[in-house]
C-alpha cells in the first residue's frame, strides 16, 4: 500500500510503502520533488528501502527499485498524456 502526503503549495509529496503481508521484512519511506523543468516538470525523489531477509534481502531490495523505476516512468508518460489531452 502506497501512503503518500502531497504538499501542493511546496510541490513536495512523502510516501511510505506498508506492505501487507510480512510488514517487519519491508521498509520504504521518502519524498518527490517537483521542480519547473523546460518543456516541463522533473520529479526527483530519494528514499530508503530496506528488505530484512537472510542472504536474499539485497537481491529483493534491487527487483523492488527496478520495479518502481518501471512504474515510475509509466506514470510519468501516463501523466503527460493526460495533459495532453487536457490544453
């Protein structure tokens, strides 16, 4: 479960990932950024992410950011789209 706080006035937003099965074996926490790029907006973020499991837990840590970095950019392309659409 992704929970995330958006401040709309500072253009920032904090998250935190709750996972639902093995809650004490994941934590994820941390912010977005947005900032007027040309053409544009970038989004940066940083965060920790900790998967508390014997010899597999870098290895699951590594799956999970490649598949936020995938969700991320789908987001993004979906986002522009939508803007698109809407001027």
């Amino acid at each position: 479960v992704d929970d995330t706080t958006y401040d709309l006035a500072a253009a920032t937003a904090t998250f935190r990932i709750q996972p639902e099965h093995y809650a004490n074996r994941l934590r994820c926490s941390g912010r977005y950024r947005l900032r007027a790029a040309p053409g544009g907006c970038r989004r940066s973020i940083e965060g920790d992410l900790t998967v508390s499991y014997p010899l597999v837990g870098r290895a699951v840590e590594r799956a999970i950011l490649s598949g936020l970095e995938d969700h991320l950019g789908a987001e993004a392309d979906l986002i522009g789209r939508w803007l698109a659409r809407r001027a």
